[in-house]
C-alpha cells in the first residue's frame, strides 16, 4: 500500500509539472535535478539575504519584458501554457532550491522559442529580477552569473 501511495504521488507531481510546462524537455528535467542536488550542498546564503541589486532587477525586468512576458504575463501570472513565476506558485515549487537551479532551469529551457539564447549575464539578471518580484529584498551586490556561486544560495519562503 505504502508503494502504491508514492507512485502515485509521484505519477501526480509528473503530471503537474507536464501540465504546468516544467518539464517540456528532458534536458530542463535533467538540469532541474542537478539542482536539486546541488542543493543538499552547503549553502552561504539566502535570498533574504540581498544578493542582487535593485539595478540588477530592472535590467532583468527588461529582459524578461522582451523575452519572457508574452507567456508569462506582465505579472509573472502565468498563462495558458507557461507557469505562473510569482507569489505563492513561486514559493512552493522552489523554496529550499538553490538560486543556481533556478538559474539552471530558466538557461537550458527559455525562452521557448530559442533556449539558451541569452548571455549568463542576462539569465542572472532575469533571476534577480523574478526575486524582486517575488518580494525579496536586494542588496549592494549583484547576483554572479556562475552556477556554482548561485548554488550557494538557498530560495527560502519570505519571513
């Protein structure tokens, strides 16, 4: 019984995240689990912590503005085939990730129509930009755009 609870459970979390858009090609998967690996390492940080600057996130704001809104909405809301990025879908689908899966996920699979595309610098500053719209703080220094150093900061819900 105990089995058959988890493979269901399992087979429910892979649906969502087909229907949700999260797991359109198995390299976003792959990438996504070596995140999550990585986040059993040690982190250094956290998100409250101010790790990117306001500067950093209106230059991510432009990227995502031109790359990223027309599937996921000028709020980050989501739409009929993209995942809401904001608010409490953000919050559950990536508390206690590091920021490097993040990063990770967004690099190998966005935008849709070209993944990839974008220099690291421009990924980093759409992270930084999705952390300041979800309400975390930002600090003096900017996020780096290097997955190792990314993954030393964890995502943690806000306090």
């Amino acid at each position: 019984m105990k089995r058959m609870l988890t493979a269901g459970c399992v087979g429910l979390v892979l649906a969502w995240a087909s229907v949700s858009g999260l797991a359109t090609e198995s390299a976003a998967a792959a990438a996504t689990a070596e995140g999550a690996l990585a986040g059993l390492q040690e982190t250094t940080s956290t998100v409250l912590d101010g790790v990117f600057t306001a500067a950093q996130a209106r230059r991510g704001r432009r990227v995502y503005t031109q790359n990223c809104e027309s599937c996921h909405g000028p709020e980050l809301k989501g739409g009929e085939m993209a995942p809401s990025i904001a608010g409490s879908d953000f919050i559950v689908f990536w508390t206690e990730l590091p920021v490097g899966t993040l990063f990770e996920r967004i690099r190998v699979s966005m935008p849709e129509d070209g993944p990839g595309r974008l220099t690291d610098e421009e990924y980093t500053d759409v992270v930084a930009y999705l952390l300041d719209a979800n309400d975390y703080p930002a600090g003096e220094t900017e996020l780096p755009a290097d997955k190792t150093a990314l993954d030393m900061i964890l995502i943690v819900a806000a306090e």
